[in-house]
C-alpha cells in the first residue's frame, strides 16, 4: 500500500506538486498565488519535510476556506525536491524565482542547502521562509534589505541552552560532536563564544563526523572520556544521532555521558533508528513547540487536524512536530503579509513581513514578528529541553 511518503516522493519526483482549495464562483477564474516548498523528499529517513508539508498545506486550507489573499486569489503549493544537496537547492530556488506568481518559498531542514541559496535569494529578491534551518546566517546574512525570515531558533541559541543546561548538572566539561558542514561550524563558533570567560563551561576539542552517515562512534567516545568530559553536546541529524546513541548504550552503565542534543535528531525516524538503545540513554533534545500542552484553541485544533493526518497518531508522538507548527505560524504570516502589501511583488511582501500586526500563533504570541533589524520571530526564552518516552512521544523536560 503506498504510504503518504511514497506521495510526496513521487510528486516532487515530477518537479511539482500543489494544494489548492476548489475555485467558487467568485474566484474561478483567478490566478493563484503561488508559495514554493523546497525540501529533501527523497532523503530516506527524514520526517521534517513532511512535517513541514504539513503544516504549509494545513494553513493554506484554512486561508483559502476563508477567501484566499487579495480579495478571493487562492494560495498554490508548488514543491521541490533538493535531495538534500546544495547544487539541487540552488537549482530549485532558481526555478522558483522564474515564476512570475511564486511570492515566497519555504526551506526544508539542512542548513548547508539554505546557506548556498541566501546569495541567489538576496540578489533576486525571492523572500525564503524559513521554519527549521537554524544556522545564525542564513537570517543574520548582512544583507539590506534582507529577504530571510525565521521562525525556529539559530545555532548560537541552541548551543548556549545546551551548554547552560549541561551546566546546571555540574556537567559543563563538555565533549562537542559535530557535522564537518557549514552547520557544525556554526554551532562550534557558537559554543566557544559562549563557554568564554564561564567558569562552569569548558569545551573540549571537538569530534568532527560527516553528514549523512552512520559514524562509529566508539574510538570519538573514548577520546572524549579521556579528556574528561562529562557530558557530551551533539550536533547530528538522525542517522549519526542515533549511532552516537546506540554506540553509547553499549558501555557499562557508569561509562555512559549524557547527551545533549540540538534539534537535527527530530528531523527524521530517530527514535525507530535507536531502538532499544534509547531508554539505555541519557537524551535530551532542544526545542521550541510541543503539542503536549497547546496554547491555545488554534493550536489545538492543529492538534487534531496534524493527528488526523498521520492516522490517528498522538499528537506528542508526531514525528518532526516543530515543523508542522513552525510552518503552520510563518504561512499565516506570509498570508498576513501578502494582503497588507496588497500586491504579489516580492519586495512589497518583504517590506510588509516587516510591519505585521500582532498575531497569535501556535509556537508563540508574535506581537511583531520581524522588524528592519531582526528576522527572527521567536527568542531564546522559547527554548526548552525535552525527552522521549519508551513509545516515543517527545515530552518536556519538567
């Protein structure tokens, strides 16, 4: 039986794929407004860029239910494929920038992709959208007018919460592990800026892995126990992540550090890929959003509509739910934005995503979610650990 993956696989294998409310009477007719998706499809363990599909096609439903933008112009889905590689980022940002119709597109998970498309976005004025790519640059990118917006959180904040975390343990000799990407070395400037001149904090020499394996982790282990390290601080997606678990769980129970994790790890089948190894663990995760306790009816509702949605599931059970709502609030937003600019050109929208009104989304209350200096919609005191259960629900740390 064909899964919804194997759907969206295959629509992004044609190119496009897209989500479009049925045409009334007043609007038949109407040329959409287009909003592009471009993410890893086809990478074999991810979860986010279906999550992050989700939350897209969940918040244009509803705005196109209650009229669309513009006075009765419905919202388009147009999504991409990169594979998870740069080159085929780069390349589907171009297509994108050749509609005349797309006003915004959407990043998947993978920092080093969105790194590479910032120069092309900034030189043709396609606004990014970004919920889950966290690297301080792709937003903090020196450019006037920026076109970059963020809702999530950026390396520098992700890291000091870990480290500050591991602190509160006595645990602050921490071990790094890191992707040798543009990602991991953001992360390593962050940590270092942060542990300078802290007492509580000291950084060991960093193990490096590359990205999109299934590292040994055992002889990197080692080394760091060696040194001292109490605890260890990763930067992984799902495939290493759950190695670094798996090799973890197999010391004796006095050998074992605990880890703490930024969020690459929820982008994908981690759970599924630890196995039994995970209870063995001491794992925590960085996060931003959990339907755990909805904040209000809105999230709620998403809730219901995103357990819907994966047959039934419980919510806290949702793999990748941060991009689901992270998606879900920065639709709304471009949506907002859209209107308040009263046209599709790409620069209006822009400036207009600088001037939204208060809105009350499901990750936060935005009482003015961008400005001229800052493109981030959420703050560090969003941030919170949290830990999975046997069954594999992510709840917060209490």
């Amino acid at each position: 039986m064909a899964t919804r993956r194997d759907f969206l696989c295959a629509m992004a294998g044609f190119g496009a794929s897209a989500v479009l409310a049925p045409a009334t009477a007043a609007t038949a007719g109407r040329q959409p407004v287009l909003v592009g998706l471009d993410a890893e499809f086809r990478e074999h363990t991810s979860t986010s860029d279906e999550a992050i599909r989700h939350g897209m096609e969940i918040a244009i439903e509803q705005i196109n239910a209650a009229g669309g933008v513009l006075g009765g112009r419905m919202l388009k889905l147009m999504a991409l494929d990169n594979r998870s590689m740069p080159a085929r980022g780069v390349e589907n940002v171009r297509t994108f920038i050749d509609m005349p119709e797309l006003v915004a597109y959407f990043c998947g998970k993978f920092s080093p992709v969105v790194l590479e498309q910032i120069a092309l976005i900034q030189r043709f004025g396609l606004p990014l959208m970004n919920p889950w790519a966290a690297a301080d640059a792709i937003t903090r990118n020196g450019s006037r007018p920026n076109f970059a917006f963020r809702v999530g959180l950026i390396d520098s904040w992700a890291m000091a919460s870990l480290l500050d975390a591991a602190a509160r343990r006595g645990l602050g000799r921490c071990g790094l592990m890191l992707p040798s990407t543009g990602w991991g070395r953001s992360c390593d400037r962050a940590a270092r800026s942060h542990a300078e001149g802290r007492a509580d904090i000291e950084i060991l020499e960093p193990e490096w892995h590359h990205w999109g394996g299934f590292p040994d982790w055992r002889e990197p282990i080692a080394r760091l126990r060696s040194g001292g390290a109490k605890a260890i601080v990763l930067v992984a997606n799902e495939p290493e992540g759950a190695a670094l678990v798996r090799a973890m769980a197999t010391l004796p129970v006095e050998e074992r550090l605990p880890i703490f994790s930024h969020w690459g790890v929820t982008g994908g089948q981690f759970p599924q890929l630890c196995g039994d190894a995970l209870g063995k663990v001491d794992f925590s995760v960085i996060q931003t959003f959990s339907f755990e306790h909805p904040r209000n009816a809105r999230a709620t509702a998403l809730a219901q509509e995103a357990s819907r949605r994966y047959d039934g599931l419980a919510p806290t059970a949702i793999p990748s739910v941060i991009g689901i709502a992270h998606a879900y609030d920065l639709m709304h937003m471009l949506a907002l934005a859209i209107d308040q600019a009263g046209t599709t050109n790409r620069l209006a929208i822009r400036d207009a995503l600088e001037h939204l009104p208060p809105y009350d989304g499901v990750v936060r209350h935005y009482a003015r979610a961008f400005t001229a200096d800052r493109h981030e919609a959420t703050e560090p005191g969003d941030l919170f650990l949290a830990r999975y259960t046997a069954a594999g629900h992510l709840l917060r740390v209490r």
